[in-house]
C-alpha cells in the first residue's frame, strides 16, 4: 500500500493494546501508554515500518468499495450473506472487493458462493497475501485473525481510491460510493474519515489525531500527492532512491519484537492502530482528511435519526437502529405468532413502549408488528416501508383458509421479504437462517429459539380437523 497511514495499520495491529471504546472521551484524548509505545516503536523504524519490508506488490485500477470477513462461518451467514444480497439488490453502480480467509469461502452453499462471485469484483484469500512477518501470528486468536484480515484489506485494495465499509454499514443509495470518492476528490486530501463522536471535529489538530476515528467507513485516495510523498521517502535523484529502496527491502529482519508484542497485547479492536497510524502519516508526512458529516454515516452515537428515510446515505447497524427496518408477523392465526413475539425478544429485537403490544401499535413507532390485523395489512406496511421484514409462520398440513392466506402473502410481498416458519418442524439450521433474515447474527442462540417453539408446541390447543 502506498499510503503511509495505510503502511502502517497492518504493523499496528501487532503492536496496540486493546482501548475500550469510548475511554477518555471525557478528556479528549485516548491516547494511552500503549499506542504511546507503538508510536514510539514504528517512528524508530524509519519510513518503511519493519513488517512491510517484505510486502508483495499491489496493482490498482479504477474506483471501488473494499470488504473484508475473517472468523466463523456463522458470521458469514448470518451477516455477510444478508447484506451481499442487500447490495445486489440495491444495483450499487460500483466495483466490488472483497478479502476473505479460504475457509469461509470454500464452506459456502452453491447458491451462496454464486451470490458472492456475483457481487464481488475482484475475491483476495487473506492467505494469499498475508505479509510474511505475520504468517501465522494469529492462529490461536480468532479476533486477532478478523483484524488482520481488514487490515490487509486497507493495504491491499485494488483500486486507485477505495471506499472501505464493515458489513454492519448498509449502504441506501445506488451512488453512494461515487458521491463520497466524489466528496474526496473535491476535498483534495488523503481520506475521508468518520469521527467516533461529534464533538472530535471541533478539536485542535494535533488533538484531534489523538482520539480514534470509527472504521467502519472510510476512503482513500491512494494517488493523492501524499501517495507520492510516501514513495519519495529517500532524497536524491530517482535511480539512487530506487537503489536505496531495493537495499532496504532486501535487508534480513526479525519479527521476534513484533511476534512478542502479538502475544502480550493481542489487540482485537483495530481503531486505536488506525489513530496511531494517522498521527504518524501526518506528522511524518502531511497526511490530511476530511470528515464524514453525520448526515451522510449516520451512526447512533453521532444521528438523531439513523435511517435511509431520514436522508443518510450510509447506515450503521440498521437492524438494530432504523426504524424502517420492521419485522412484522403475518402467519394465520394459530399458527405460533405469539411464540414468534417470544422468538424475536430472545433475539432483542423488542419495542420498548408498552403501547406497541396493544391496540396502541403502529408501524411509526413500534419495531416489532405482531397481531391478525397486521397478518391483515401485510400489502399496505410493504408499500409504506419497504425495508420491513415478514415472518409467515406456517402449519405443516395447513387448512385451506390458511393455505389461501399463505398464498395472498406470498404473492403480495417480494420473496427476499418474507420468511416461511414452520415452529412445529423447525430445526437449528432453520433457526440460524431465521436468524439471518431478521439480521439478529449477534443474539442468535438457536436452543432458546427451540425451546421458545418447544414451549409453545406443548401449550397450544389441539389442532382440529379442518
């Protein structure tokens, strides 16, 4: 990567402890001893950081959006697949990477893996490209490995400038990375950066780089003229500095600081590397960033509203945060929808005013929609919120009246709208899937799920005969 800061986020996430979110935000400042010690490390090292000496080369091209996902499978279905589907479905004109650990790939349904080759542009196994000096660093820890994967993503990307998005930041427009590469390119700095809370804007420089930025967006413009600084790090004319260059690459080095570094630190969150590295791409070079307003990420920390309806281009955790991403049951009666209620509170997906659970409930102000009258108004809270979520649950041998329920259901609504749940017949795969839809991947505990069904299977009436 030719972007300083980039440079060195992969060597930071070797040598940074973990900070907890939002510590010293009261002071302003989260700089603590062990960024400190980082800093101190990396600006010994000179302008090619020891653990980049040995990197492979990286060809860019063009504008694009860069993902990343490391760890479980789990994660991949119940976060990953979702938001593919989501992005196919909005018709992002965009490119698309994405850095993935092999495992996760190779473990995907055929339909799945189908749907990721055609989102994703260009498809990097992490493997592929792990720097040498971290080679297998990581294997004892998951979360390690997950922040090394987007690490190498941020120093891999393969395009000249790059929008890098977590999974859990939904996209709401079509345009929304040429608007912000856009935004970068009339700003004529190095990045756009969002800042983890809205006071951090109004800070001093030399402040402002002490605090950490949130990456869960970000760009990059990797052919700004502090690319080009970051290249010129040796004085004289070309050829000396490109021998110069090929002598230190090829210099013997030792990992063993950096590998004892991994094994007492063990950072597992990646915001404090990335603020250490920008205060040393600005001090040693320059490097400068413009913010991402709040009206374009909308985050909960920083938004009155997080919502695609509310004007923001990009959301952050719209599951759990935009009001526009309902869930509402629309089984027959009968047919579990008070289990369901039970089901989606396991999961935390929950209305906090009373009211929501009375005659009192409405789409404007209550998340989760369970009664027959909204089994009843399916068509009308589709048309009006287009992002909500229907949960048929259905019978294993129907009646006709609910059959021909069913059916009006499934025709009215889209089909990546709508969840067929058999309580009586489903299983753990179901529940995890089930999971998936609602976009619930970090509550997902499919045995209280079964044992909510379980439950409710024991209580109901017995079924009559049609």
């Amino acid at each position: 990567m030719r972007h300083a800061s980039l440079l060195r986020l992969v060597a930071l996430v070797a040598t940074v402890a973990p900070t907890r979110s939002g510590s010293s935000t009261a002071s302003g400042d989260q700089w603590d001893a062990a960024a400190e010690r980082a800093y101190a490390r990396l600006d010994a090292q000179g302008d090619v950081p020891t653990v980049l000496r040995h990197r492979p080369a990286i060809a860019r091209r063009g504008d694009g959006v860069v993902y990343a996902v490391g760890g479980s499978s789990d994660f991949v279905a119940q976060e990953v697949l979702p938001c593919v589907r989501y992005l196919l479905r909005l018709g992002a004109r965009t490119r698309y990477a994405l850095f993935y650990e092999r495992h996760l790939l190779t473990a995907l349904e055929p339909g799945d893996a189908a749907d990721v080759r055609r989102l994703f542009d260009v498809l990097t196994a992490y493997e592929d490209v792990e720097l040498p000096a971290l080679r297998g660093a990581f294997k004892g820890d998951v979360r390690l490995r997950v922040k090394s994967v987007k690490a190498h993503a941020f120093l891999f990307a393969p395009f000249e400038r790059f929008v890098y998005l977590d999974f859990d930041s939904r996209p709401c427009r079509p345009d929304f990375a040429a608007r912000l590469l856009g935004d970068l390119a009339k700003s004529g700095v190095d990045a756009v950066l969002h800042d983890q809370w809205t006071s951090q804007r109004f800070m001093p420089v030399d402040k402002h780089y002490r605090v950490e930025h949130n990456s869960a967006v970000a760009a990059f413009d990797a052919t700004s003229p502090r690319t080009a600084a970051a290249l010129g790090w040796f004085q004289g004319r070309t050829r000396e500095r490109n021998s110069q260059l090929q002598r230190l690459i090829s210099r013997p080095f030792s990992t063993r600081w950096f590998v004892a570094a991994f094994a007492e630190l063990r950072l597992r969150r990646d915001q404090p590397a990335l603020m250490v590295g920008l205060r040393l791409a600005r001090e040693r070079m320059g490097f400068g960033h413009v913010d991402v307003d709040n009206g374009t990420f909308c985050r909960a920390n920083n938004s009155a509203v997080v919502s695609c309806d509310a004007g923001c281009r990009i959301v952050h955790k719209p599951m759990k945060y935009d009001p526009g991403n309902l869930v509402v049951a629309v089984g027959a009666r009968g047919t579990g929808n008070v289990a369901l209620r039970r089901a989606l509170a396991h999961l935390k997906l929950v209305n906090r005013d009373p009211a929501c659970d009375g005659d009192g409930a409405a789409p404007e102000t209550c998340k989760v929609l369970v009664g027959l009258r909204w089994s009843r108004a399916y068509a009308a809270i589709a048309a009006k919120y287009p992002r909500a979520k229907f949960v048929l649950t259905t019978s294993t041998d129907p009646c006709p009246d609910e059959a021909a329920h069913n059916a009006r259901v499934r025709a009215a609504l889209p089909a990546h709208a709508v969840f067929d749940l058999d309580l009586a017949a489903a299983r753990e795969p179901d529940w995890r899937r089930f999971c998936a839809f609602v976009e619930a991947w970090s509550s997902c505990k499919t045995r209280d799920l079964a044992k909510t069904a379980a439950s409710w299977l024991r209580a109901r009436a017995p079924t009559k005969a049609c």
